[in-house]
C-alpha cells in the first residue's frame, strides 16, 4: 500500500492552521488514517498512546501541541501547563523536551496574544528543519554505502535495522532510512533485514511498510535473527536511529538494539548510528542516567491481528510479562554517528 499525495511527511498543520495533521500509526500499514489533533491533550494523547512515535516526530508532535495550548490562552499559566503535560507525555527520546524548550524560547519574550502564532511558526520551522537534517544525514550515509559497495561492487549491500529509523519517526525520509532511499534512488543495490522489533512490531508493521512504499527490497526476520545472519556474513552493516544520545556517546534506542550491537561487533560489522542534533543529549552524561520507558505488559503478553481482517485478540502468556522499551548500547560498540555533520565518532559529538 503507498501513501499517495503528502508523501512521506508525517505532520503537517490542518486546513484550518490551527491543528496538525498525523498519521494514526497503529492502524499501519493495514488502514491509512489521518488524524487531526486540536488540543494539547490531543497532542499529548497521541504521543502517550504512539498513534503518532520515533524521537524526531515526537518532537514535532508536541510543539504542535503547546501551539494549540497557546492559541486558547497565551499566558504564562498557560504555556507551562501544556508543557508539562507534553513534556511528560513519553519519558526517553531527548526531542520531545528540546522541541517544547524551542518553542517555549521562541514565545516566553512576546506578549500573551501573539504566543499562539509564534508557536505555530516555530513547530512549522522545527518540522522543515528536520527534513533537512534527515535530508544530510542521508547524504553522509550515502558516501558510506557508496564507500562498500565499491569494496563489493558486484554484491547486493545487506543492511539491517531495528524498529522503525524512517520517515514515520521523524517528519520526512527518516534518520537510518535516509541513506537506504538516496541509495535506492541513485541504484545502489540494497536489500534491508528488518527486525520485527517486538512487542509493538516497528520494523514488521512501520519499516517494512516504508521501504515497500520506496520500492528497497527488505525481508522481516524475528529480532533474534540477526546473529545468526551476522555469523554467515549476509550482514554488510547495522544502522539504527535512537531516541537520545549522552554526553558519553552512549545510545539509547528501542529495546533489542543492545544485542545486535554486540553481535555486531563479535562479528566485525559495522554498527552506525545515525542522528540530528536534537537527538543529542549533551546535559545527561551516560546511558544510564536516561530514564527507561516502561510499557504496559500487555503490548508484550496480547497479540492483536488486523481489525480490517477481523483477527481476534489472543494471549500468547499466562505469566507476568515485563516491557521495557529502550536500551543502552555503551559508546564503545558504536562504529560511528551519522550526523548531519558527517560520520563522526563519540569524543566529536561535543563539538
Ligand atoms: O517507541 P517508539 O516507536 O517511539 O521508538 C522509536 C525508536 O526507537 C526509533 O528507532 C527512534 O525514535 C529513532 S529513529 C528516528
């Protein structure tokens, strides 16, 4: 199924300007449902329940939402409530609360009655920005992808990832996706392993629908796969996105990513990780000082088959289930960021 007319921009402002506009990403890739949000709560909602998700878009999704906050009411009252509340709407990825402090920066100074649009204005910016970031992130994993398939020119490059690093996540073409569309797009030949990416199924569900979209051969593999594909030499490199960097280098990304990192790297592949600078948390200064989502056990212990095909619910445990979203895969697994800067390794993400 392909996205026809806005293709690939996760979020924009409604007709009206006084809404957004997202995708209902839990009902991917079965049924294509906009959705416009019209409040804080409804900004808050929808990152709290991932209709809308993936750190960039998260980002988008709430300064949008202190938007609307500050269109009703432009007072100080105001602005801080609403950025609690979405500050607070998903506890990882570092771009939701950068995003609220953009555009808390971006009003604080104005008087009440033109915060509204100067918050909209800003959450528009934040949004271009971001396909832009993406835009040379892609560039940068080029050169790389590139760099590879010279070394193999007559082999199709394997990329794996896990979850979902694309234009679902961010506003447009994604972060780790960025490099695999430019090198589909100059005919570079690609194919991508997706992790399925359990318990909410990112890779199978939101992955694999975007690369089908762009046309990238890709396979689903169960998240345990990877190692064994790695020991047999069918994986060229890992690229993954992640929902805050430390000080440190340390990654934080969607659970699993840990293992692939050292299956990488007793194996010699490489393992990039690619990012914009608003994925980068230089104020927090390990892994471990980053607060660890926990979801409920039943994304975990319930599996849901298509409504539009009419699959029932079905428990696949009888036991108490544990659901931790993130992990922390240490620096010095990490072959390289790809930043919109360029390829670049943990002691030059602080300049
Ligand atoms: O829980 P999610 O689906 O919001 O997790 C998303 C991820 O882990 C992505 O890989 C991450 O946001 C980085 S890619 C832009």
């Amino acid at each position: 199924m392909r996205l026809e007319g806005e293709h690939r921009r996760s979020i924009a402002r409604t007709a009206d300007g006084k809404g957004a506009r997202i995708l209902d990403q839990r009902r991917l890739p079965w049924e294509i449902v906009w959705v416009e949000l019209r409040t804080a709560a409804d900004a808050e909602r929808a990152i709290r329940e991932m209709w809308t998700r993936g750190a960039p878009l998260i980002g988008a999704t709430a300064a949008y939402g202190l938007a609307m906050a500050l269109a009703e009411d432009g007072s100080d009252a105001a602005l801080d409530a609403a950025y609690h509340l979405l500050a607070e709407a998903r506890p990882t990825a570092v771009n939701l609360r950068w995003a609220l402090d953009e555009v808390a920066k971006a009003v604080r100074p104005l008087p009440a009655p033109m915060r509204g649009e100067a918050a909209f204005a800003r959450a528009d910016a934040i949004c271009d920005e971001d396909v832009a970031l993406n835009r040379a992130i892609g560039a940068h994993g080029l050169e790389l992808l590139r760099d590879l398939h010279q070394r193999n020119p007559g082999r199709t490059l394997n990329i794996l990832t896990h979850c979902n690093p694309g234009w679902l996540a961010t506003v447009d073409y994604g972060t780790a996706t960025a490099p695999i569309y430019l090198a589909q797009d100059e005919g570079l030949p690609v194919h991508v392993w997706v992790d399925e990416t359990r318990p909410r199924n990112q890779g199978a569900l939101l992955t694999a629908f975007e690369l089908a979209g762009h046309g990238v051969a890709h396979t689903v593999i169960a998240d345990n796969t990877g190692g064994l594909l790695m020991q047999r030499g069918e994986v060229d490199l890992v690229v993954v996105g992640t929902d805050r960097v430390t000080a440190n280098g340390d990654v934080c990304n969607k659970i699993g990513t840990y293992l692939k990192a050292l299956a990488a790297h007793d194996n010699g592949v490489p393992f990039y990780v690619a990012l914009p600078y608003t994925t980068f948390d230089p104020a927090t200064p390990t892994g471990a000082d980053v607060p660890i989502e926990e979801r409920h056990p039943d994304e975990l212990a319930l599996l849901t088959g298509p409504a539009a095909e009419g699959h029932a619910t079905v428990r696949v445990t009888a036991s108490p289930a544990y659901n931790p979203a993130f992990d922390v895969t240490p620096a010095r697994l990490v072959t390289g960021f790809i930043t919109e800067r360029g390829v670049i390794g943990s002691a030059d993400l602080m300049r």
